[in-house]
C-alpha cells in the first residue's frame, strides 16, 4: 500500500496534478474539523484561495475534481458531523456552530489567516 502511494505521488508529481492532502483542526466547541488542500505544484501561496463549503448530508468529496480542476489552492471542509469530522453534542448542531467552525478553519489555516479568499458553497 506503501510504494502504491508513492507511485501514485511520483505520477501526480510527473502530470503536474494538484496534490490533495486531508488534514484536520480543532475547532472552538474542542471537535475535530477535518478538511482537504489541494495546492497546484506551481501555485503561488500569495494566489487567493478558494474555501469549499459543501450542503448537508454531504462531504468535502463533493468538491474533490473541482479541486483538481483549479491552478490556485482550494481547501474543502467537511463540516461537523459529516466526512471526517466529529459530530459534537446533536444540540449543539446549530447554523451558529457551523459558522464558528468554519470561523475556527479560516483563523487557524496559514492559507486564509488574515487574507481575503473566495467562498464557494452549495
């Protein structure tokens, strides 16, 4: 499984696909808000971002070959209780708890810290 991914790393690297790597935070409520980067090799980190919010019942999945498909670095949340992320207290499952994660990605990710990005969602 091992050289199957880094053979798929050394293809990705040779076509000059953008590398898509999970990662996770923890949010303000203490849960863990999992997300995927996708940087272009020949990205510039000055470049704006785009930040991918997908509708409920969903996944960062969702936006996995948009991701692939943009020159300029893309981050795709997974929001609480959906994909990767942890779910929290069922009354704790608020639009105000969602923002305040999606708040907790933005002032925690080197990528969006204190810059403008582009905000996409469905």
């Amino acid at each position: 499984l091992f050289h199957l991914s880094v053979l798929l790393l050394q293809i990705a690297t040779a076509m000059a696909l953008p590398l898509i790597r999970p990662n996770s935070i923890i949010s303000s409520a203490n849960l863990a808000i999992s997300y995927v980067e996708s940087c272009p090799h020949d990205a510039n980190t000055d470049e704006l971002v785009t930040l991918f919010i997908h509708g409920l019942d969903s996944s960062s999945h969702t936006w996995r070959r948009v991701q692939q498909s943009l020159t300029t670095p893309t981050i795709a949340i997974d929001c609480r209780g959906c994909g990767n992320s942890d779910f929290g207290d069922p009354d704790e499952f608020t639009p105000d708890a969602l923002v305040a994660d999606v708040k907790s990605v933005v002032d925690s990710h080197p990528l969006l810290q204190k810059k403008r990005f582009v905000l996409v969602g469905h």
